[in-house]
C-alpha cells in the first residue's frame, strides 16, 4: 500500500499517526509540510480528497491566521493562498492513499484508510 503522510514531528497527533501507520507494517512517504509546503494545486487536490473547504481544514488559532488577515468569511482562494505562505495554517496530519485521504485527529482516523 502507497501512503503518505503530510506530517509534523513536533506534533503529538502527528507522530502518533506515523506510529499507527508504521505499526501495520507500512512505511509511508513522509512530507515535513513546513519544510517542503504543498503548492496550492495540491492543497485544493488534498481538500478534495478529505472532503473539506479550507476553512475547515484550516488552523484559525495560529497566529499566522490573523496576520494574513483571514477570518470566518474568508473564501477558499485566500486561505489556500495563506496556507502556502504560512504551512503551519494546514492541519495535519494529512494520511493519503490513492485518490483517498483523512486527518489523523485523533490517529485512530487513519484506521479507515489502512482497512480499506
């Protein structure tokens, strides 16, 4: 099974979710997403996949939110072009296989995907 995770190691959930996936055998391909940010052709492709607007996959408590002067009537073009500026906007982690993907909040999430 091909996975890969959009990952963060300083983030609890994050590596737990890694753990999770290792766990059953896999090795993922693993994107630090603050090193190497997705563009915003796949940030749009992964919102698809994840079935969500980028509000919803978005972090509004991090300050960058507020300094790229996003709010709760921002459109998903604004806050896709945010978080390719300021990664740290993206929730994570992000687990895909295939045209399929979830958020590994709780990790448990990631179950879905790998039983699929």
């Amino acid at each position: 099974m091909d996975i890969t995770i959009y990952h963060n190691p300083r983030c609890s959930k994050s590596r737990a979710t890694l753990e999770r996936i290792r766990a059953r055998g896999i090795e993922p391909t693993i994107v630090e997403y603050l090193v190497t940010p997705p563009d915003a052709t796949t940030l749009e492709r992964l919102l698809g996949q994840l079935g969500l607007s980028a509000g919803e996959f978005a972090r509004t408590g991090e300050a960058a939110w507020a300094e790229a002067g996003l709010d709760e009537a921002s459109d998903d073009a604004a806050i896709i072009a945010a978080m390719t500026t300021h990664p740290i906007l993206i929730e994570r982690p992000i687990v895909v296989a295939g045209t399929r993907a979830v958020l590994g909040r709780p990790p448990e999430n990631v179950d879905a995907l790998l039983d699929a």
